[in-house]
C-alpha cells in the first residue's frame, strides 16, 4: 500500500493502518468504561437504557464492540487485499524484502 | 463443604483423558518433522484453530474463577471479564499478522526475525519460560485443589494426572495433539455453559431458592483446630453436619409481589430482576484463639443494584484511596496488554497457514470467548441467588449451580473444569518446549540439530516442563495461587508487549533496544510484584503496611517503563542499518 513507509518492511499492506483506527477505537471505548469507574462512579447505577444500568450495559458494550470491529476488520481486509493497487504494493514489499536478505 | 463423590464425573472425565490420549497417539504415529511438532504444519483450519483459541486462553481461572467471584462479589468479577476479553482487540489488530509473517515457531523468532541477535533469543525464551511457569502453577494447583470435592481423590493424584495426561498429549503429536485437545475442550466449554445459562433463564428468579426448608439465615462457625480436626458450630465436621449452603433471593422486584418466583425470563429481564431484588450474600471474618482459627460466615442482606456495580472486590473503588484506584486502573491495563503476550497464546498464530487465516481464527476466538464471558455473567448471577453456594470456596460456585438442576450436569461441569486444566497446560508446555528447544538450544547456544533431532529436544523439554509443573503443583499446593494468574499477565505484558509494539511501528528499533526492553519489563514487573503490599499479606503472612511499593499490580509503571527503556536503549546504540531501505 503507499501508505506504507518504505523503510518499514513490517507493516502490512493495508490491513495494518485498518486495524490501527479500529484499535484507537476501541481503546477509548474500553478506557471510557474504566474512567467512569474511577471518576464517575454512580453513572453505572443509572438506567439510560431502561432495563439494565449502565455497568452492565456498558460491559456487555464492550464485549459486543469488539466483536463488530472485528467483523469490520475482516471485511475491511478483504476489501483492502481484494484491489489490484494492493496486490501490486504487496508483489512489491516482497522484493523489497528480499532484497534485504541479499 | 465436604462434597459427595460423583461417579459419574469420573467417568464423563476417564472417557474425556483417554479419548484425547487415543487422539493424540492416533495423530502422532506418523513420523513427525519440527514444522509438525511445532506448528502443527501450518495446516490447521482458520475455524479450528479460533475455537483451539478459546480452548487455549479459557483457563481454570476465567471458568471457575470469575463464575465463583461473580457469585460472591457481584459485578466486580465481570470487570475481569471484560478486561481479559479486551486484550484481544490488540491480539487482533495489532499483534495477530505481524507474528504470523515474522515467526516461524516461537515468539522469539518474530522479534529476532531482522536483528538474528543472541541477546534478544535469550531474553525472549527466558520471559517465555516464567511466563509459562507463573501460569502454571495456578492451572496445576487448581487441578489439585478439585480432584478431591469432585472425584474425591487425594490432591497429588489430580496434580499427577493432569501432569501425566498433558506430558502424553504434547508428546505423542504436539502441536496437533494439543491443538485438538483445545479445540474440543472450547468446544464444550462454552456448549454447555450456553446449556446451564438457558436452564437458569428458564428458572428465573426464585426466593429463598435451596430446598422446602430454604436457607437459614443465621450465621455458621467453621473451627480448625490446633490438631487438624474441623468443626462446624462447635461439633466435628462431618456429611450429616456440614456448613448449609448459601446465596439467595430475600425478595423479589415489586412488579412480582406476592409470588415466589419469577418464572422463566429473558437475558435483559433476569438481569433487570436481580437488580430490583434483595440478595442475602455472605461475608466471612477469621479471627484465632487456643482452640484453633475460628472463621465466622454472616448473611449480608443487599440490594442487587449495590451488587451490579463495582466495588464488591475492588472495595478501594468506592472507599479508597488513589493508590487503590491505581492499582485497579494498572490490573486492567495489565489485562488488555497481557493477552496478546502470553507465549501460549502466541505460538498459536503459527499453526494456521497464512496471514488472512491468523486473522479469521482471532475473528473466530473473540466471538467464541466474548460468548463465553457475557455467559459467566448469567452462570455467576445464577450461583448466586442459587441457594446453594459453599461460602468457603468460591471456585466452586459453578459446579455446584449445576448440581441444582441434576446431578448429571454437575457431573458434566465437574469433568468440563478438569478438560479445562488439561487444554491449558497442554498449551503452556508446547510454548516452553520450543522456548528451550529451538530459542535455547539451537538458535541461543548454536547447538546443530537435525529436524528429528530437533523435534526430539522438544519432547525431552516438554517431559522437564511437565515434571516441573507437577512438582510445583504439588509444592504449591497450600499457596494462594490465584492471583499468579494476575502476575502472569502483568509479567508477559511488560516484557513482551512493549518491544512488539515498537518493533513493528518504529524502524529506529534496535537489538539492544529490544533486548534491554524484555530483560527490565520481566524484571521489573517481576521485582514489583514480590514487594507488593498483596505478595506482603498473602505470600510471606506480612503486613499490608511493610510494602515498599505504592500498589500491588505493576503494569501501570512496568509497562510504560519497558517502552521507555527501549527507546532510549535504541537512541543510544547504533541505528539498525539492516532493517532500512
């Protein structure tokens, strides 16, 4: 991918910038539930849902998120690996790699 | 609680072992080269290997562990829940592809993969082998600590057996023998707690659930004499006069007044209906005098609302102090990084064929795990409010939930805790058998091996590693073992996280860096642990008070720390010429 540094042979094409954003993501969701935690506590008593409070809810979020950003991950890959661009920039980054083994 | 042996369990368990056994040699007749033995080929399916995931990761102390402390402390036990699933997403978007195209076997191979340094192999197997014994040693013990409630056998023999049966099943096939050993063990894991979880949402919520007689609610005295023996209110202890068990429902939301149960009831409604109930909990307090250690059990009356909120475990969260929030804050860190460092975990991404499969296995094993985890809510809550909890051992808890509905089930969930053990320990020794058969032997001290040879050093590695997890076992056996699973996570995260992360996402990463990284994570997330105020109390009998570290889990320092030492290791040593271009 072009976006890939040229003097990063580790990075994957594509998917590695996908799963970087989708990671972001998810850190602020997970950092969100420990904050209230810590700093706002008797937020997780109230109902905003109706049924159950909030700490459930949010918990049962998070374990719900990360299932979707995985879904969206995957179809982001495929997508990402299936164009002809992508294809090239990987034929590419494999000669580069070899050529650090030369 | 003394507890009746379950024949049953024991048969449901002999059929699981010798099944898997059968299995392993049935897979391992064939000769065997080090792709197979190490990495099952490369060839294991994408869906296999995400259950094989779940099979791996769900230990002893995510089943039995958060279910009991679900059941006992309330919300506080699904917070472990959420924060070991979490550490997936970083398994996934960071980690997963990245190991696959780099390693070959192990972990150290992908962060030697551009350097070829002696340093960073060294390094890299020695944290893997402590991560792997720290592991250990709770798995083991835990085997121990439930082969005499649930098979009534001695607490050797289940160390012994665990230890015999895994050794046999990594070295008949290794990485296929285990890989197929975890991939049925997640498999009935979470079938069968999808089972309990439907018949406790088929039951609903009932008051003062445990029998015509319910649970009387006054407190109960267990005694341990200076002479070993046990008494229960003053009287020896025996079948006919135990401790009652407890947990129940004092009364029920006022949209059901009047009835004494709710009936069956969907997965938001139970949750909803616990919340609006009063739940009769119960608290313990030791105090010791000549004739022994006197612990007294007190029924707590509490409303579910103070249940399904934290603070039941973690009592800093809501009286504390800021060391108490931080070490709360440093434990979920630990466990969102520690995931995708566990070497056990790691050596997985090289058994499927490519990077798109390590990616749909992760894909594969968060859903299988998160499914698990959002079960264990359902499974604590129900053991609970079941009437039937031993208010001596929370790691009980969901076996005996099970006990309520049939004996059979009980049975079943027995057998399923031991499966547990065994898929776990079977992935714990597969990484240290190639930590010190292809990291030590042959890539750290040059030792030339042919691949025959080479698969045998890691059958000989895997025997060692198996006697050393029995012997500690069995060593261990009166230690409070449960939060090692904690220093695990807290040890593999400041170790082997930092120096991934950079290897992948800074070209100016050295060998120096990386190894420097390592060496003061393991050691200084180790050296932290050991001066904790919970190490203090819990392991040398010290006050709380003695420690010289501010809180207990040192991942919110031990952390950031391996980050910083490696990018100043890196600025100080000479740019890595190979990896630019």
């Amino acid at each position: 991918m072009s976006h890939a540094k040229p003097n990063d042979p580790n990075l994957s094409p594509g998917s590695a910038r996908i799963g970087l954003v989708l990671f972001v993501m998810y850190v602020l969701l997970y950092a969100g539930l420990i904050g209230i935690v810590l700093f706002r506590p008797e937020l997780l008593s109230t109902r905003p849902f109706g049924g159950v409070n909030l700490a459930i809810a949010y918990g049962m979020g998070l374990i719900g998120a990360a299932f979707l950003l995985a879904i969206v991950y995957m179809i982001a890959c495929r997508m990402v690996e299936g164009s002809p661009a992508s294809r090239q920039a990987a034929s590419s980054g494999g000669v580069r790699k070899k050529q650090h083994r030369d | 609680m003394l507890y009746e042996t379950s024949p049953l369990a024991i048969a449901i368990f002999s059929v699981f072992v010798l099944s898997v056994i059968g299995l392993s040699f049935f897979l391992g007749r064939k000769g065997q080269s080090a792709q197979g033995y190490y990495a099952a080929h490369g060839e294991i399916h994408w869906f296999v290997n995400g259950i094989a995931f779940a099979g791996d990761y769900l230990s002893a102390a995510s089943f039995l562990g958060i279910c009991g402390m679900i059941a006992f402390y309330g919300y506080d036990g699904f917070l472990y829940s959420i924060g070991f699933l979490a550490g997936w997403v970083v398994a996934l978007f960071v980690i997963a592809e990245p190991i696959k195209r780099l390693g070959k076997f192990t972990f150290a191979d992908a962060l030697d993969s551009q350097f070829n340094s002696p340093g960073i192999k060294l390094a890299v197997a020695t944290s893997t082998l402590v991560v792997s014994i720290f592991y250990l040693i709770p798995q083991m013990v835990g085997a121990g600590d439930l082969i005499s409630p649930l098979l009534g056998l001695p607490h050797t023999a289940g160390v012994v057996l665990v230890g015999v049966s895994v050794t046999l099943i990594v070295v008949t096939a290794g990485m296929v023998s285990t890989t197929w050993v975890q991939f049925i063990k997640g498999s009935l894991l979470v079938f069968f707690c999808g089972v309990l979880t439907v018949m406790i949402l088929n039951r609903g919520l009932i008051v003062n659930a445990g029998g015509d007689a319910g649970v009387e609610l006054k407190p109960q005295v267990k005694t341990i004499c200076p002479d070993g023996m046990r008494l229960i209110d003053g009287e020896p202890q025996s079948k006919t006069h135990d401790l009652r068990p407890v947990g129940t429902i004092k009364s029920l939301p006022a949209r059901y007044a009047g009835q004494a149960s709710t009936g069956p009831l969907g997965p938001l409604a139970y949750l909803s209906a616990i919340e609006d109930s009063t739940i009769v909990t119960w608290s313990s307090k030791k105090h010791t005098d000549v004739q022994g250690v006197h612990t007294t059990y007190s029924p707590v009356e509490r409303s579910g609302k103070d249940l399904l909120k934290p603070g039941g475990y973690f009592k800093g969260l809501t009286t504390g102090t800021l060391s108490d929030k931080l070490d709360f804050a440093s434990l979920m860190l630990a466990l969102f990084c520690g995931t995708a460092s566990l070497p056990h975990i790691l050596i997985r991404y090289y058994t499927v064929k490519d990077q798109a499969a390590a990616r749909k296995s992760t894909v594969v094993g968060i859903a299988v795990i998160g499914a698990f985890y959002v079960l264990t809510l359902y499974l604590g809550l129900g053991a609970m409010v079941s009437g039937a909890l031993d208010p001596t051992s929370s790691n009980m808890a969901a076996p005996l939930l099970a006990k309520t509905f049939s004996t059979t089930l009980f049975a079943i969930i027995s057998a399923i805790a031991f499966t547990t053990v065994l898929g776990t320990v079977s992935g714990l020794i597969m990484a240290g058998s190639g930590a010190v058969a292809h990291d030590l032997v042959e890539n750290y001290f040059q030792i030339p091996l042919s691949d025959h040879e080479k698969v045998r050093c890691g059958k000989i590695a895997a025997v060692g590693l198996g006697i050393v997890a029995m012997v500690l076992g069995v060593a261990f056996r009166n230690f409070n073992v449960s939060f090692l699973v904690g220093w695990a996570f807290n040890i593999a995260a400041s170790a082997n996280l930092p120096a991934l992360v950079m290897l992948l996402f800074w070209p100016r990463t050295t060998k120096q860096g990386i190894t420097a990284a390592v060496s003061v994570g393991m050691v200084s997330s180790l050296t932290w642990i050991l001066l904790s105020a919970d190490t203090f109390e819990k392991v040398y009998g010290w006050s709380r008070e003695a420690s010289i570290v501010p809180f207990s889990q040192p991942g919110l320092v031990t952390i950031p720390l391996g980050f910083v030492v490696l990018i100043v290791v890196s600025f100080l040593s000479p740019r890595p010429t190979q990896r630019t271009g």
